[in-house]
C-alpha cells in the first residue's frame, strides 16, 4: 500500500465535518490482477435519495520540486482511477482533494484554468488550517 499524502488526516476531517462518512481508508481497487489504492471512500445520505451519494478522493498537496510534474501524476492517477471506477462503481464519483492555495495558484494559471475548462478533473478544495472544504469543483 503507497505512503498517504502529508494532508490525509486533514481531507479526512474535513469530509466528516462536511457531513460525509468515511466508508474506505484506503479505497482498493481490483483490476484484473492488480490493485489501486484510492485514498478515500466516503458516503452521505441525502433526505431525497435512498442511496445516497458516494465518492473516492485522492488526496494531493503539490509538495514535490515541481508543480507541473505533481499534477502530471495526479492527473495521471486520476484517469486511471477515474476509468476504473466507472466500470466497477459507475455510481462512485472521483475527485482530488487540493489545498486552496495550490488552487489559488496553479489552477489560476492558463493550464490550471484549461483543465478545469475542459473538466478533465473533479476538485475538493480544502483549508489545510482550518481542517474544512471551502469549495467543491465543479459544484
């Protein structure tokens, strides 16, 4: 199993405190006879819809000696488990969970921005001090 990200602890606290339950830590997932390790499975129950919602979270925080090379592999990371995903839990969404000033930062920028233009990934951003999502990506 791979080493969790410096903010693990945090996205965690912040998905309880936004009312979701932490369902897998890590979530596994089986592909022919390898395994991916998502770092989060959550849950919430909506009033409105019996099954609820569900997601899988990778957890990032841009810590390495390259912004452009940190998001190649969560990019990377995020196909690969975004098109695992949809043919063993169509109804899990996936997202990467970023630290707003790397939000403020590079997705700020022209290739931050395209990304998001062209919705190649789903983002959680959180308050790594204050331990809460400030904003969900698209909504």
């Amino acid at each position: 199993m791979p080493a969790r990200d410096s903010y693990h602890n945090v996205v965690k606290s912040a998905l309880v405190a936004d009312g979701w339950t932490i369902t897998h830590d890590p979530l596994v997932l089986k592909w022919g006879t390898k395994d991916l390790f998502v770092d989060l499975g959550a849950e919430r129950l909506l009033a409105a819809e019996k099954a609820g919602q569900k997601i899988a979270v990778e957890v990032k925080s841009f810590s390495g000696a390259s912004e452009i090379n940190d998001l190649e592999k969560a990019l990377g990371q995020f196909i690969l488990y975004h098109d695992v995903l949809g043919e063993s839990e169509p109804d899990r969404r996936l997202y990467l969970a970023i630290a707003k000033e790397i939000v403020d930062d590079l997705f700020q920028e022209p290739i931050g921005q395209l990304l998001l233009k062209r919705e190649r990934v789903r983002l959680i951003v959180f308050d790594p001090d204050l331990e809460v999502i400030v904003q969900w990506i698209p909504h």
